[in-house]
C-alpha cells in the first residue's frame, strides 16, 4: 500500500483558493484596457482617431495634446484634503492619529482620491503591521487589485492583488479568514505566507466614484463625451500644426515669365525653395514687351480653428462642471467674481458629494485598523469621523464673519472648537489653539492665586496695625505724664 502525504495549506493553495484565485485574475485582466484607456486620457498619451481626410499620410505620426481630462479630475481632487481623524463624541483621538501617522494616510489619500476619479474606483487594503507596530492600510490601484462584491451584504466575498517584485509574480488573496500570500513558480503557485485573522470579512474596501444602484463598481471622470471632445479638439490642433507646415509662408505666382528666370547666371534651375524666399525678382519682358505679373495667395488664418477650440473648451466646461477660463477659453467680456462663483458651484455640490462617499471608506478603513489592533471591533455607538477641510475655499474673512455672528448671538461659545473649524484652521492648529489656551488658563490661575495670597497677606497685617498703634500710643501717655 502507498501512504498520500496531505498537502499542508501553509505551503500549497487548496483547490477552492486555486478557482477564486483563477477567477479574480480573470476579472483583473477583463479591465485592464479599459483602465490604461482611461490613464492614457489622463496623461495625455491616447492616440487620437483621425478620420483620414484633412492630415496627409506623412503627418499621421504628428501628436499633439491637450490635458483638459487632467484639469478636470485634478480640479476636483485639489478640493478634498483628508485633515485628520477623531471620535465623534469628542474623546481622546491619539490612536485614531497613530494609526494615520504610521501609515501616512493624509499624504496617501490625496493618491487614492485622484486614483478614484481617474479610474471610477479604488481600493483599500488592512492588514497587520509588523511586530508591535501599528496595523497596516494600503491604498491600491484597479489596475493591481480586483474584488468579488455582495451587493446585498455590501461586502467583499473575496479579493485579489497582484504585483511583480524581483522578477516574480506575487498574488495576495483575501479571505474572510486569513489572507494569503503566494509566488508564481513552475509548479503553480506557493504560498509562503499565511495572515490568520479570523474577522469573518475581507479586510479589503473599495472606494467607488460615481456609483448607481446596478453599477457599484464605480465610474471615472472620464467620461465618453470627455473623451469624444478630447480627441475633437486634438483634430482641430492637429488641423492647425498642418496648416502651419503648408501654408505657414504665403504660395506666390508668377504669370508670364520665361523659363530663364528661374535659372543661375550658369543656365542651371534653381531650386523651388531659393526661388521663393528671394525678396526681389528681377524679370525680363517677354517678346511682346509685356512685364510677368507676380501675386501672392492670402496666407493661412487659424482663427476659425481657434474658434472651434473655444467651443469645445465651453462644451467641456460643463462635462467637468468647471469655470471655462480653467480650460483656457477667454471672451472679450471677463467673468465678475460672481459670475466665476456660481460656475464653481456645480464642482463644489460634485466634491461634498466625494466627501461623503469617500470619507465612510476612510472611516471603515480606520475601525478594521482598530479590529487588527485589538482583536476586536470597536462599539458600534462610537462613530469615527473624517475632518475635511472646506471643499467651497471662501475667503478667511467671510469666514471669520460668519463664526463671529454665530459666536455673538449665542450659537456657539467662543471657546468651541467648532469655531475653530469654521474658521478655517487646520487640526493641527486647533490643537495648538487648544494648548495656548490651557496655558493662558493657568497662568491666569496662578495669577489669581497669587492676588489671593497677596490679599491674604495684606488682611494679615493690617489686623495687628490695631495692636501696634495701641502699644505705642499707651507708651506715648505714660512718658507724658
């Protein structure tokens, strides 16, 4: 009889591992092109579809670019800065700012914000830190990582994570159980890592730009139209280039003259271009005594070309919900302020809206940091919330208007941190207002308590000026008498 010697599953993946494994990688690579599209857009490297009839075959490797796609996501992304993190009901936040620190997660979130718009979605990965040090959130591109999604849980199932490190291939999958971590060889996939966490979930989130009901994985800025009028506008550069190769030096004629004018002094031709640069052509009459007439044809005016670049720019001004004069369009008439205001106003309701969305999967992404920390999910009755700064920028002044109208009616108390924020401080100057204040507040108690002392003091002896002026007076009497 022949013993089978079991697998153990530190060192291979078990056949149902190998089939989630196979069908997320299969999942990954259906969105790839999809993705790199969409990234080309953004860094201005798409090839644009030409339509065969105004470029001629020999300028067909001519490219030229125009960055509205960028404008458009990176304008809206300026606008969501992660400040910091802390406990809704106002308790000591130093974990919840550990975590953040150690995983430089305001920094990072900037990334996985421009990540999100740019391909529609994003995801957030955590997992357990090295040693004693802090648990672990890493944000991860769509084009390395992929999940299986529960819409009716609204939940991860499973999730896959690629990346090449030395030359192997490395494919991380989570689990509900445990996250495994396995190298690509000959022989199929080893894991050499085993991460048992036991959270009865994926510790994998996904940040979702632009999500509907039957679509929750999330679509781009990017849209077609944006794209469609990108690749327009690049014609119509393109189109300009061409008229400048062609008729950049206006085409001159020449009626009536001999073929010796276009020879040297030797009877040789001379060449096209050294014929049409010369300043002054010197021509003889003909036979009849007639003089050739030279002309010239008007020049080559872009100015319909710029034209239609103008109302592409305002066309894609509102595909982008941004102020037209952000993509380079100019009138005659300038914007007023007002005016330049209200154009903004459809990107600012467009980034409350991000916030929302993107600030519960920082939150989310914080409490599975906590459940890593410390083997168990924090209460669900203490709410972590995200501090973002104001997405609308209003100026410092209107700001402090409105605190001080609030402050002086009795809304707010004048040393509430919410006035701070209103104002338009930074968490990490709240904090340093906080410890100002704590330090005027003791001194200003150590100064009454010295007034106090002094007082005391004071009363002390003035109660026996009394005694005093009564012995003296007494001594007075008697070496009177």
């Amino acid at each position: 009889m022949t013993a089978t010697i079991p697998e153990l599953p530190l060192t291979f993946l078990s056949d149902d591992e190998i089939s989630l494994l196979t069908a997320l990688r299969t999942d990954l690579m259906s969105h790839r092109f999809r993705l790199e599209l969409l990234d080309a857009y953004f860094n201005g490297e798409q090839i644009v579809r030409d339509l065969g009839i105004s470029i001629p075959p020999q300028l067909k490797s001519l490219h030229t670019v125009i960055g509205w796609p960028r404008i458009g996501v990176e304008s809206l992304e300026q606008r969501l800065d992660l400040e910091a993190f802390r406990w809704a009901d106002g308790s000591d936040a130093s974990d919840l700012e550990e975590i953040a620190e150690s995983n430089d997660l305001y920094d990072e979130a900037s990334l996985a914000h421009l990540d999100a718009l740019t391909y529609g979605r994003e995801y957030v990965a955590v997992g357990s830190g090295e040693a004693d040090d802090p648990p672990l959130i890493t944000f991860e591109s769509p084009l390395d990582m992929t999940m299986f999604w529960d819409a009716r849980l609204r939940m991860a199932t499973a999730a896959l994570r690629e990346s090449v490190e030395d030359g192997v291939r490395i494919a991380t999958l989570y689990l509900q159980d445990q996250t495994v971590y396995a190298a690509e060889t000959s022989d199929g996939w080893e894991v050499f890592d085993r991460d048992l966490h036991n959270l009865g979930m994926v510790p994998v989130l996904r940040m979702a730009n632009r999500q509907r009901t039957a679509d929750r994985i999330g679509r781009s800025e990017i849209t077609p139209e944006v794209m469609s009028i990108t690749d327009a506008a690049c014609r119509r550069l393109m189109g300009i280039e061409v008229g400048a190769e062609f008729f950049q030096a206006p085409q001159r004629y020449i009626l009536g003259a001999s073929e010796q004018a276009f020879q040297d002094a030797e009877g040789n031709p001379r060449g096209a271009w050294e014929t049409y640069i010369g300043r002054v052509l010197a021509l003889e009459r003909d036979e009849e005594g007639d003089v050739p007439q030279v002309g010239q044809f008007a020049a080559h005016d872009p100015s319909g070309q710029t034209k239609i670049i103008d109302l592409y720019a305002r066309i894609m001004a509102s595909q982008l919900s941004v102020a037209p004069h952000v993509l380079g369009y100019s009138s005659d008439n300038p914007a007023s302020a007002d005016a330049i205001r209200y154009a903004d106003n459809a990107q600012i309701k467009k980034a409350e809206r991000r916030i929302r969305r993107f600030g519960a999967t920082h939150r989310d992404a914080m409490r599975l940091a906590l459940w890593f920390r410390d083997g168990e999910p924090p209460p669900k009755e203490r709410r972590i919330e995200c501090v973002w700064r104001n997405p609308a920028t209003p100026t410092l002044a209107a700001q402090v208007d409105a605190a001080t109208k609030l402050v002086q009616t009795g809304v707010l108390p004048a040393d509430s941190d919410v006035v701070l924020e209103m104002v338009g401080l930074t968490e990490d100057q709240r904090r340093r207002v906080a410890i100002e204040r704590r330090r005027s507040a003791g001194k200003a108690s150590s100064g009454q308590l010295m007034e106090r002392l002094a007082a005391l003091n004071d009363q002390g002896q003035n109660a026996q000026l009394p005694a005093a002026a009564e012995v003296t007076g007494g001594d007075n009497g008697l070496g009177q008498q």
